[in-house]
C-alpha cells in the first residue's frame, strides 16, 4: 500500500521570525507543519512529529505479526524465534495497537 503522506525522513527547523518549529521534508524547503508556542512542551511535539515517518516504518513489521497472530488465534505473549536462533517473547496485544496505530495514520 502507498502511504498517502510526505515521505521522511522529516526535520524540525526553527524559524526564529515566526517563533515556531517548521516540520520539512530533509532537504527540502517545503514545509508540512508548524508547531506553535502556545504549549510548555512544543519542542518535544516538534520532534515527535519529525519523527513520524520512522516511527510508523518501525512499526510495520508488528503490524505484520498482528496479522499472523490473529489468524492464528494468539493473544498474550507469544515465543519467536529471533533471525539470530534465541527466544524472544512478544506480546500480542502490543501488535495489535501498532496495527491500530498505522490505520490511524493511514487516513482511510
């Protein structure tokens, strides 16, 4: 599926003029958001922001597991395997609300 957003990675400038964060595609001169200063933790939202489009490829490979897990019928934890051969335990649930979480930012 294509994402429907700009693509990142995404930076945070500061734009001193404006008193505010500008939220741009690296390396372009676009801007995508603004964050304004009308709350104590607007550096942080700036941030979180930017960093969206890492996030959301971080959480795909979940949302893939919540996929087999629930064609499967798991819920709780459940035992993997890691690519280097150890057992990992992986709550279901936890991947079940990345899946969640990218429908959310998939706008449909």
């Amino acid at each position: 599926m294509k994402e429907k957003f700009t693509p990142g990675p995404w930076e945070k400038q500061y734009a001193r003029r404006r008193d505010e964060w500008g939220i741009y595609p690296k390396g372009e001169i676009v801007i995508i958001a603004s964050v304004m200063p009308n709350v104590p933790e607007y550096d942080a939202n700036a941030a979180l922001i930017a960093a969206a489009p890492e996030l959301y490829e971080a959480l795909m490979p979940f949302a893939a597991l919540a996929r087999v897990f629930e064609s499967r019928g798991y819920a709780g934890n459940v035992r993997v395997m890691s690519f280097d051969n150890r057992e990992v335990q992986i709550n279901a649930s936890d991947c079940y609300n990345a899946r969640a979480a990218l429908a959310k930012a998939q706008f449909e």
